[in-house]
C-alpha cells in the first residue's frame, strides 16, 4: 500500500501519494526558484498554489487521494516552469522596448512619463520617415513613367510617322528618321521584316515594365504578375537572342575589306587649281530621295529604284618631292576579300581634268535592288607647295581636313568669296588662303 501525506494548498487540505508529493514539491520549488527574484513573485506563486488547488479539488477520486497521474495532469494544464521564464523574459523585452513599466500581476501594465514620450517621438520619426521614402518612390515613379512614355513615342513618330519634320529639312543633317529606309539596303529583304519586329519588341518590353513599375511606385499597389513578368522576361530574351542572330548572319557580309585605287598624275598643273562638281545629283534630288548620312558620308535614299547616292571625301595634301597627282581610291566590304574587291572595282565614279579646273562627281551610285556593302571612294589631290585652290561650295562640305599634321594639332577658318573656298599648300600641308581680298 503507498504511503499518502496531508499538505495545505491555498488553504485547503488534500490527501496526497508520496510519490506524486515528491513530484509536486520539485515542480513547485522550481517554479518559487524562477519567480521568486521577480517583482510580485510571491503574488504570483500564491496565484499558481490556487490554480494547484482547483484542479486537484476537481480530480480527487473517491477516495480522495491525489495521485501520480493527479499531478501530471496538472502540470500539463498550467505548463512547465520553463514556461514561466519564457514569459518573463517576454515582458523584460517589452519593459525595454516600450520604456514603461511591466508588473505581472493579472497583466496590468503602468507606462512611465519617459515611456510616453519615447514612444511619441519613436512614432513621429517613424511617421516623417515612411512620409519621405512615399515621396521618393513617387517621384522616381513619375520619372520612369515619364521616360518611358518619352522614349516610346520619340521612337513611334521618328521610325513610324517621320515627325517631327525638322529633322528632315537639309540634306546634310543626320536623320534618324529614315534609319529604317536605309536599314533596308543593308539588310537582306527577307529578313528585314524579321529584324524590325524583334527590334520592337527587344526596345518596347524594357520601356513598357518601366512604365508599369513607376505606376507600381506611385499607387503603390500589389498585383500577382509574377506569372506575366516572367512570361515578358522569356519574349524578351529570346527576342533578343534571335535578333542577335540575325544581325550577327548580316554582318558576316561586312568581315573582310578590301579596295582598288588608281592614281594619275598631273600635268602642268596651273597656280590656281578650282575643283567643282560635275553631273550633280544634289541639284536634280528628287523629292522622293531621303537624306541620310554616317560619319563624314552624306546619302541619298532613292527608295523608288532602289538606289543609294553616296558622296565621296575630298583631301588635298602636300605632294612634297613625288609629282602632282589625282589619286581615286575605291573600297567595299565583302564575306571575303575576293568579294569584297570585286564589288570596289564596280563602283561606278567619274572626274575629269579641264584646264585649270578638276570636275568630280560630288555622289557615287550603288547598283539598284543591291546591298550596301560600304561602298566608299575618296578623292585626293596631292599637289606641290604654294598651289592656290578654289574650291565651289557644293564640293566644298566634301572635304576632310586632317586634324594633325607632323605632330601638330591643325585649326582651319575657310576663306570664302561668293561661292568658293580659298585654300593654299604650304610646308604643314592645306591650309585656309589669306592672300586675297
């Protein structure tokens, strides 16, 4: 038979095992241990002896003993004492955080005059913060819905509808409103189409997420478009990829370089040599040829034959000891060097030498229907010192001034009269003429 004990709980007797005594005395010792340094712990342990008492009161059997099991079941409805220490714990953190004051005691909590303010202070800071970082988004927002609309119209109407039309009023400006009609003698005709899509496609996703992003930024809102922006992510790169390809199969036309030159010498070159254009093709530019050029290369888009004008450069240098001479030098670009020679050999340019006058053709014509393999001629004139040259001016925008000459850095002011440019050859080479008035 197991021995029983009487003990008092909250003032009440219960008959109790040894064994689950044993049990109970430790759980409660452990629970005086962890609460007993604590404000109000003694409160606190006469509250956990009156729960103790009600559950046993509750269990007893009909003998009135309380037993192992009793006691077990009851440290599983009130907890473990470990439980008791993470609790204090949590209120120590709160007692930090908040600035208050935190007594357990049926949880009541009394908030000290430093608290308050801290806590007022913590709230406006936080308040201006979240204030200012709204703001920020907003703006950044605005900027990239802005750009992006910007781009994405710039790039409708410049490549689409030809505006605006003051890109496009002299022949020598740059305009890259007709970089798709010239785009379309370089690139093969049944790809052209292939290449302009993926091109719209590979600039218009980045601008069009950037304009959802900035919407994102200034609603602030929340959407499931992991799915979409995935899927766009997928179009995009495999866009980019193929265009790649493509772009990358052209340009294997373009590998190899090659030219034919010809150079004739002059004689009896007069002191005043004028250089003029013949058979102009810029006085009968027809209202459907597009102007259009690349680097020093002026153009003429002939979209009705298929035809590209493409001007020449002009250089006048110093002859020094060699004979004066006209040199014409032809080259193109071609899949291989063979190819690419023949197709510098059949460009089709014309000068001519008349008295004092040298007469080139100020624009040099592809095949029509044919690629543009960069076809370029260069025109140059070497002539001896002290040589005075005029210069018409629709010859004139041809010419190249060299920037350096012997290590010297060059600066040219044209001189001219009506409708010709004075230049001389002296030691440094073509330099602007000041001898005349």
């Amino acid at each position: 038979m197991n021995n029983t004990l009487n003990i008092s709980l909250a003032e009440m007797l219960f008959k109790i095992d040894a064994k689950a005594y044993e049990v109970l005395r430790n759980y409660l010792q452990i629970i005086n241990i962890r609460l007993g340094g604590a404000n109000e712990g003694n409160e606190t342990l006469e509250d956990i002896e009156s729960r103790i008492a009600e559950i046993f009161n509750s269990q007893k059997g009909a003998n009135g003993v309380i037993t192992l099991e009793n006691v077990k079941s009851m440290i599983s409805i009130i907890g473990n004492p470990a439980d008791f220490e993470q609790y204090e714990e949590s209120e120590e953190r709160q007692r930090e955080m908040r600035g208050g004051e935190y007594y357990y005691n049926r949880g009541h909590y009394r908030s000290s005059g430093i608290g308050v303010a801290v806590n007022e202070m913590c709230g406006t800071i936080t308040g201006v913060l979240y204030a200012f970082v709204r703001v920020c988004l907003i703006v950044v927002g605005i900027s990239f819905v802005t750009a992006g609309f910007v781009i994405m119209l710039s790039f409708l109407f410049i490549f689409f509808f030809k505006i605006p039309e003051a890109f496009f009023l002299d022949v020598s400006e740059i305009t890259l409103g007709y970089l798709p009609d010239f785009m379309k003698f370089i690139i093969t005709p049944s790809l052209y189409p292939w290449i302009m899509t993926f091109s719209t496609i590979v600039v218009w996703l980045p601008l069009m997420a950037l304009i959802y992003w900035g919407i994102k930024m200034i609603f602030w809102f929340k959407a499931k478009d992991g799915l979409v922006s995935l899927s766009l992510l997928v179009v995009w790169i495999v866009s980019a990829t193929v265009l790649g390809l493509l772009i990358f199969n052209e340009g294997i036309s373009f590998a190899r370089h090659s030219f034919s030159q010809e150079q004739t010498p002059m004689q009896r070159v007069p002191d005043t040599l004028y250089i003029a254009g013949k058979n102009r093709i810029s006085d009968t530019a027809l209202d459907n040829m597009l102007p259009f050029r690349i680097d020093t290369h002026y153009m003429l888009i002939d979209n009705e034959n298929k035809e590209l004008h493409i001007s020449p450069r002009l250089f006048i240098q110093r002859a020094g000891d060699n004979q004066e001479s006209i040199t014409i030098r032809k080259s193109a670009h071609g899949s291989n060097a063979k190819t690419a020679f023949n197709k510098a050999q059949k460009i089709d340019y014309n000068y001519q030498i008349v008295g004092d006058t040298v007469f080139i053709d100020d624009y040099f014509t592809t095949a029509p229907n044919s690629k543009w393999a960069g076809e370029e001629v260069t025109v140059s004139l070497n002539l001896a010192d002290g040589k005075v040259i005029k210069i018409d001016e629709s010859i004139d925008k041809l010419l190249v001034t060299p920037t350096w000459v012997n290590g010297k850095r060059m600066s040219y002011s044209r001189k001219t009269i009506g409708s010709y440019s004075y230049w001389t050859i002296t030691d440094d080479g073509l330099s602007s003429y000041e001898g005349i008035k």
